[in-house]
C-alpha cells in the first residue's frame, strides 16, 4: 500500500522546500517558519507524522529493521529491497513448532520477521547485476531515506556508495548500521547483538550476583540502535529542510551500547570502580529487587527515604526506619546483605495477589513479573492499543496478531496500514511504478536480476 499524499503545504515541509545547492537567505527565520508549518493543523490528522517521506530498506535481522518500522508507522513509505534467492534472513528464523502455523507454499516467513516489518513493500532485486543497480539507483532518485546494515565497505563494493547516491540524488540521506562502526581497527568485523554486548560491557553487569553473565532475553542492543538509528533520521530529515541537502549517517551495535552504559561509564570513568552484576538488584538503590513470595515474585523498591519508610509501614515493620544501619538510602547501600535478609522474610509470609492487595493506592513502585499471557491480558496493554490484529492469508489461521506503536500522536496519527511482505511480493508493483513494462519485468526474471513473485 501506498502512503496518501501530502497537502501542498505539508510537502513542502517534509519533502522539498528548495532545491538543493539554494542556501537559505535567513536560516534562523526558516527555521522559526518550518516550525510553525509543523505545529499547525495543516497535516491532516489521517496522515502519520512522516507521510510523504519514501525510505529505501536494504537492511535485514533487527536493529535497521525495527528501525524503518518505526519510520513506517508513523506515516513513511518504507520499500524493503531484499536479494533474490533468500530474503531477510529472520524469515527463516522460526521458534520449535512454528512451521505449523504457516501456509508452506506462502514462503519463508516467520513471527521474528512479522514483528519488524510491517508497511513495508517487498522487492526482490539483485544488486550485484548492472540491471539491479540500475533499478535501484532510478528507486534512490525518487527517495528521501536510504537504510542499510552491510558491513562497511560494502555498499562501495556494490558501487553504490554514498558518493555515487548523492550523485544520483543530493538530497538523500544514507544511514547505515553496522556492528562495530565506520571508522577504527574493528570496523570490518560482524556485529551481533550478543556479540556487541558482551564486548561493551551488557553481559559483564547483567546475571546473578556472583553468577554466570546472561544474555537479556530480548535483543535489546539491536533494538536501541534502531530506536537511535530512527531519531538520527528524523534529525537529518530536519536538517535538510533547513540545509536543502542530504548527508551520511552512521552507527553501531557497539557505539549503541557504550552509550548505554551511562552511570556505570561515569562511576568507572571517573572513580574507576568497576562495574559489577547485580542481579535484579541496583547498584545504588537499595531495596531495588525482585523478592520471593509465598508463590511467585513481587518487584518494588525505595528510591528515597520517604518511599523506604512508606515500604516498611506495608511491609508491617515500621520500625525498620528506626534502624540506623537503614535510615538513608547511603546507610542502606552499604548494610544491603542484612537488609534484604529482612525483607525477603517478610514477603515470603503473603502470596504476590496478597501483597498486590496491601501495596494498591500506597503510591510506591512495584509489579509482579508477568508471563506473556499476563502481559496480554493486561488492562493496560488493551488500554493503550499495544496489541492489533490484520488478515494475513500465510498465516494458517488467516490472520495475524501484532505489536501496536509504543508512541501515540494526538494529530499526526500512527498506523498500521500492511501486513508484513512476502518475499518479493510487490517487485512487479514498484517496478511499475518506475515505469518498467511487464515485458521488461519479463526479461529481468528470466536473468535472476528480479524475484519470481
């Protein structure tokens, strides 16, 4: 499906103020006009906030992925360009006993692959052929974004560089991802979630105290670098209404997660203590922690001296805050072993509903931990629309459940307009769009230089 266009008024903002090489006479006016464009009522509220924007996805697994689904969802067109004998790898990557609940002659699609590629179109296209190329660079004259997570140097060995895209189209942007980045000794090496997060530093805090590092059950690593990956093309789009030119944008697994690090870099950086697991406990929080109760586990923690004494008083041990080893939150950091032996055995006497029903109203931080059937039959998960439901004909059931947008705009409305692509599945309808004829689409498909679909 495509994007509905833009007003005359919205394009101009997000598509093409000036041509490119026209510098702006008065930046600091432009930008006070291109604000007030964007704060108007101009864009109708039917259209996402990116609408008009047309970004050209060459990535594949996670990180870009999740990336351009975020950019699709809130209005982008997004035209996934996959090779032509497999597709994105993820469309094979299936958990034990999901082949039952896909249609074998659908090809090889997989949750993994649904969960980060819906409204996006699928074309097959063989960029190593002069044929491939010559398609896509005609799909990059016509584009506003063009996303890639090759290792680097490999977009240049395709002779599709950004030298040569900016030639073809000055105001484009590249944004490419990679595992260790651009630029340094480790820069050709591959990047993998785990991989990134062991060598910068995720695994060395995250497992039991004095236990085994663990790897997070969710690939957080690829994911923040997509949501990083997502805001720098927001800004460059911005930039370039100011600017009238495009540019090149880069980042990596591993600059993602030393960036994560945030208060454990600083207290290594600048004391040169060094990091430690904690399990679910914090460094410099104490209680922070996940506590065994009669049944289950309840999560909770004090985060100042008023929260501690208000948690002792649920706890039925107000006199706990009477306790010097206990009274401050430093006090509590440096007696944690004595303290959460207390605390442990005061919830395991009450089950986790129990000691829901005690802390409710009590205005303190706390949870249980959830299954994914909690998570999803939670109120608020129904409440704030994090669960949506499309027709998708691969799907033996016929139908698909999906994650709904996390951000919600009250004008520029996000949407899910398609389901997840089938490999190559819209190659003959963007090809058309470029003005390539049936007989020609003919002739590519014989060469390989197009998918079968």
């Amino acid at each position: 499906m495509r994007c509905t266009a833009l007003s005359k008024t919205s394009k101009s903002l997000l598509v093409a103020p000036k041509p490119f090489g026209q510098p702006a006479s008065k930046p600091g006016r432009q930008f006070i006009w291109s604000r007030a464009l964007a704060t108007s009522s101009s864009i109708p509220s039917s259209e996402g906030a990116l609408a008009g924007v047309k970004i050209l996805d060459l990535s594949r697994v996670l990180a870009a992925p999740y990336c351009t689904q975020i950019l699709s969802d809130y209005g982008a067109e997004v035209i996934k360009i996959e090779d032509t004998a497999r597709g994105d790898d993820t469309r094979y990557w299936r958990i034990a006993g999901e082949d039952d609940a896909w249609d074998e002659n659908a090809g090889p699609v997989s949750n993994y692959f649904a969960a980060v590629n819906r409204n996006k179109r699928s074309v097959a296209l063989d960029l190593k052929s002069p044929q491939g190329k010559d398609i896509f660079l005609k799909l990059v004259k016509e584009a506003d974004v063009v996303v890639e997570n090759l290792r680097p140097g490999a977009m240049e060995k395709l002779g599709l560089g950004y030298d040569k895209l900016e030639k073809v189209n000055p105001r484009v942007i590249l944004a490419s991802t990679s595992g260790y980045g651009a630029i340094g000794p480790y820069r050709y090496r591959a990047g993998y979630d785990m991989i990134a997060g062991a060598e910068a530093g995720l695994l060395h805090l995250t497992g039991e105290r004095g236990g085994r590092p663990v790897r997070p059950g969710l690939g957080l690593t690829d994911i923040c670098t997509g949501l990083y990956m997502h805001g720098a093309i927001v800004s460059a789009l911005y930039a370039r209404e100011r600017a009238g030119y495009g540019q090149h944008i880069s980042g990596s697994l591993f600059e993602t997660q030393v960036s994560l690090l945030t208060n454990v870099a600083l207290s290594w950086l600048n004391m040169g203590v060094e990091a430690e697991r904690w399990g679910a406990q914090h460094p410099s929080v104490v209680p922070y922690d996940a506590f065994k109760t009669k049944d289950l586990y309840f999560v909770c923690g004090a985060t100042n001296d008023e929260q501690f004494a208000k948690l002792v008083e649920v706890l039925g041990a107000p006199e706990m805050i009477q306790d010097e080893r206990f009274s401050t939150n430093p006090r509590r950091v440096s007696n944690r072993e004595e303290l959460f032996k207390l605390l442990n055995e005061l919830f395991a006497t009450k089950t986790t509903d129990e000691w829901l029903a005690e802390f409710e109203g009590s205005g303190m931080p706390y949870a249980p931990i959830n299954t994914m059937e909690k998570v999803f039959n939670h109120p608020q998960t129904e409440a704030t629309e994090m669960v949506m439901e499309m027709p998708f004909k691969a799907a033996k059931g016929g139908k698909i459940s999906i994650l709904g947008p996390a951000i919600k705009f009250s004008k520029t409305k996000t949407s899910i307009r398609s389901r997840p692509p089938l490999h190559g599945e819209h190659t003959g309808e963007v090809l058309k769009e470029l003005g390539v004829s049936a007989a020609e689409q003919d002739k590519l498909r014989k060469l390989g230089v197009i998918g079968e679909r």
